[in-house]
C-alpha cells in the first residue's frame, strides 16, 4: 500500500446523508447556496390542507422491484415469486343467502358444550380430590416419623 492509501485509510470517515449529497451537488463551488425548499403548509396557507406531491406518488409507482428471473438462489427466486403473487385471498360471500343456525342447532350445541364442561369440572374435582388424598398421607407419615424421634 502507498502512503496514499495508509492516509486515506486512518482518515475518520464520516457518514454522509443522502438529502445532504445531493445538497452539496446542487450547490456546487463558485455559485451560491441552494436554494431553500418551499414548505407546503406555509404555502398553502394556515389550516389549508397540506398539498400532495405528485413527484412521490410519481416515484413510488416507477419503484422497480426485484424480479425472479434476475437470480440464482433459489431461496430467493421462490420469495420473489412468492412476492409477485396477488396478497389478499378473496373468499366471495353469499351475502343474504348466508346460512344461519337454527334455534334448536343452538340449543344442541350449547347443550353438548355444558356436557363436555361438566366432564372437565368432574374429572379437574377427582384431581384435586386425588392431590388433596397424598397431601394428607404426606402429612401423615410425617406425623409418624416425627413422633417416633420425638417419642
């Protein structure tokens, strides 16, 4: 490497933004500063709605998107063809023709679900019966042990 590139290397770099490039392009040596952008609100007016910029909306639809064609991995291909694909699944209603539960379907349902809950609540009690029973055998045989050191 040459004293130049050692220089250029230890030299503190500096992040540049953007917006500031291209200020710095438009006021280029010799002329003067650029000038400054107009504000939409205060050109509007207080309380008038902001404008909108047709330039934006402009570049966001020219926005060029990676196509799948343009690669190899295939991991990529597969998102990008994935990317391409229409995101929302449309499921077409029926609108009026709609079915909608009869009242005794209802009551059946409801019934089956009270059923089944009482089945839980039955078999949560023999659990907590179960737990209760070992604690106080537990609870017992401690009580013996300990009355056999004591005693």
């Amino acid at each position: 490497m040459t004293e130049d590139d050692l220089a250029f290397l230890s030299e503190k770099r500096e992040r540049v933004r953007k917006k500031d490039m291209e200020e710095a392009l438009a006021a280029k040596p010799g002329t003067k500063k650029a000038p400054p952008k107009a504000d939409p609100k205060k050109a509007a007016g207080k309380g008038a709605p902001a404008a909108t910029d047709k330039a934006a909306e402009d570049e966001v639809e020219q926005r060029v998107l990676p196509q799948p064609e343009d690669h190899i991995n295939t991991e990529l291909v597969t998102f990008l063809t994935h990317f391409k694909e229409p995101r929302l699944i449309t499921v077409a209603s029926k609108g009026a023709d709609n079915r909608k539960r009869a009242e005794e379907e209802r009551e059946r349902i409801n019934q089956e679900r009270l059923a089944l809950r009482e089945e839980q609540v039955a078999q949560y009690d023999k659990h907590v019966e179960a737990r209760n029973q070992l604690k106080e055998t537990r609870e017992a045989y401690r009580e013996a042990l300990f009355s056999k050191v004591e005693g």
